[in-house]
C-alpha cells in the first residue's frame, strides 16, 4: 500500500492457516494488527472479527490474494465519500491474463434463463443475459467481497452491526449486497481502482463437491432474495435444462436438482444452514 497516501490501519485476521507462521507478518509489518483465530470461522465471521478491531469510518474487505495495480483504495475511498448514497464500493479486478473478472452483475434472472432456452434473446432484448459492461463506472445490484469498501455506518443495518454470517464461504457477498440494497443504499462499481486478484486461493473442494455446494449456497440464497416460489419455479426449470441435455453428466445434475428441490421444498431456510 506504498501509494495509498489515506489514513489507514491494517487488520490481518488469520483463519487458522497451515502455509507458515502468521506471527511473521507481526515481524515483518510490526504496526499491523494481527489477529490469530484457533480455527477457520469462515469468510464472513473472520471478516466481522477483523471489523469488530476497526477503528476507521470506513471498512475495506480486501482478499489475500490480491495486488493493488493503482492508488485503487485512495480512489475508491474519494469516490464513496462523494456519494453518501453508496453503501458499498468495489473496484475492478483484473486476472494475471489481463482479463476482467465479474464482480458487478446481476443475480439469476428466471424469465432471462426461459427466454434463453427458447431462444427469445434473438428476438427480444429483454431475454439476452448481458451482465454488466466491466469498463463503466455506475450502480449496479451485487457486488464480489474480494475487494468490499463501505461506511462503518452501514453496518447499523445489520443485527448487532455485524455481516450476516450464513455462508462458511461463497454466496455471502450476494448476501450482504441484498440486505444493503433492501436498506436502501446503492452499490457502486469503480473501475477508475485496479487490483490485480489471483483468485481461487483459498483451498477448496474436487470439482463433484464444489458444484454441490455452489448449488447448496446458491439455493439457500434464491430463498433468501426471491422466495420459496420462485426458487422452486427457478430450479424446476433449471433441472428441465439439464435433462435436456441428453448427456450423462447434465442428466445426473438435473436429477440431483429436482430430488433436492421437491425434498426440501417446505423446509424452513434455517434448515439449510447446517449442510
């Protein structure tokens, strides 16, 4: 953070990591604050861990694996205090093959996943499933946790101010961006800052886990953002698509979809946060 010239404190929160000793960054960095937590509580509750030390105005999320490219934070920081409108900030991510990573968009839409099948977005163009144009600056409706600036203020909106922590890991920035949105505030995507984010860092699981649980998080948010009847009308569809695939793997995640939907059909959302 050389060229970011703002007042600022850093706030490492270790999550029971195995690579190295975190007491060397105490050594390297002695005016960090480093936090050392016995176990890994999961994106969320580490982050609210790390707030809770925060002394600031203002509350940067910002991932390990990430390098800033520009005075990304000096800019994000000057455009958030210009619009107390805003209740979160990110900036533009950038993969170490230059491409831009999709951290503004748009959640699931249904009648954009029908109209794609039956291939209405030649026809409409309400149907074509266009997220976000990576290079413009302006609101938009979620935002990634990778880099995740907002007013300390914003947390009132939270119970006992602190971020939801339903996900372990993955879904809960769509999360906070819903509830900071049903607020009231604006998201806002700044792409004038740059980091550079490596991503998928963190371990995780085989390919077969990892989509079963991106379905899990992905499901338990449908709930939380559009309803059981939507979700159940989303993911009826979606298995449809699957089956329509005619290929081994699409049909045995079609048929996963549809047992899982109509088995938990009315259960209440607190159930799904012990899988």
């Amino acid at each position: 953070m050389d060229n970011t010239v703002s007042n600022y404190e850093i706030i490492i929160v270790d999550n029971a990591s195995s690579e190295c000793d975190p007491s060397r960054f105490k050594d390297l960095f002695p005016f960090i604050k480093l936090i050392i937590n016995p176990q890994n509580y999961g994106f969320s509750k580490g982050n609210n861990i790390g707030i809770n030390e925060a002394s600031g105005d203002h509350i940067l999320l910002l991932n390990s694996d990430t390098v800033l490219i520009n005075n990304a934070i000096d800019l994000a920081y000057k455009k958030i205090l210009s619009d107390k409108t805003i209740g979160a900030l990110s900036v533009q991510l950038v993969s170490t093959d230059g491409s831009l990573q999709q951290c503004s968009h748009y959640w699931s839409d249904l009648g954009r996943l029908i109209g794609c099948s039956f291939r209405l977005h030649h026809i409409f163009k309400y149907f074509k499933n266009i997220q976000p144009d990576l290079k413009k600056e302006g609101y938009c409706q979620y935002l990634w946790g990778t880099f995740f600036l907002l007013p300390k203020s914003v947390l009132k909106i939270f119970e006992n101010e602190r971020l939801p922590e339903t996900f372990f890991m993955y879904g809960e920035d769509t999360e906070w961006s819903h509830y900071i949105r049903t607020a009231g505030y604006n998201l806002y995507y700044f792409p004038d800052a740059k980091i550079l984010h490596y991503g998928a860092a963190s371990p995780g699981h085989n390919k077969a886990d990892k989509w079963v649980h991106g379905f899990h998080n992905e499901y338990l948010l449908h709930l939380i953002i559009k309803g059981r009847l939507y979700t159940l009308i989303y993911y009826s569809f979606l298995a449809f698509l699957y089956f329509s695939g005619f290929k081994k793997e699409s049909f045995r995640r079609g048929r996963f979809i549809l047992f899982y939907v109509y088995k938990n059909a009315f259960k209440p959302q607190s159930y799904f946060l012990k899988a």
